[in-house]
C-alpha cells in the first residue's frame, strides 16, 4: 500500500493516517507509532516493530518477546517466519531484514 520501506515518513509528512488497512478488505490494520508500526492480521497475529534511521525494521526485546511467545503457540508459524528473514546485529542493535534469495 505505502510503497516505501518506512511508512512512519508518510505520516510525519501528513501523506497518510496513523491508523488504516493495508489491504482492501479491511483485514491487516494498522498503526503508526512513534517510530514504528503495529500490524495486526485478520487471523489474530499482531507485530510490532520499529524503523532505524535507514529504514531498516527493527524489534526491542519486550516486543520481539511478545511476537516469538505468540509464534511459539502456532504450530509452524516461528519456522515458516524465520525461512524468509534474518537476523543481524546493527549499531549494537538487533534487526531483522528479509533473507536475500539463494543464500
């Protein structure tokens, strides 16, 4: 929907609302937060997560705690969410990134 890698600039710039839909249905919402964004899916599963200053997507521990518990009690979630990003550490922070295909 917002076509860039951090839709918190949208808002700032007065371009889009602080709470919405992503999608048409009405079924992935979501809300801009200080310097993130919390979605939520239809079928229940909430993230939440934050931008660092190139964008990248970012977990502090108590939110990444609350996503990984949540995960842990939907057989197959964690392992399906974890084929498709990374983990790496930036700027003494933790931060997720989508995996690069074929590494």
């Amino acid at each position: 929907m917002f076509e860039v890698k951090n839709p918190c600039k949208l808002y700032w710039q007065g371009l889009v609302k602080r709470t919405g839909f992503l999608d048409n249905e009405g079924k992935i919402e979501y809300s801009i937060h200080g310097s993130g964004c919390t979605v939520e899916f239809d079928n229940g599963d909430i993230v939440s997560f934050d931008f660092l200053e190139d964008d990248s997507i970012t977990f502090d521990l108590f939110k990444f705690e609350i996503f990984v518990s949540e995960k842990l009690n939907n057989s197959g979630g964690l392992t399906k969410l974890f084929q498709k990003i990374e983990l790496y550490k930036k700027d003494d922070k933790w931060a997720l990134r989508n995996k690069v295909e074929g590494c």
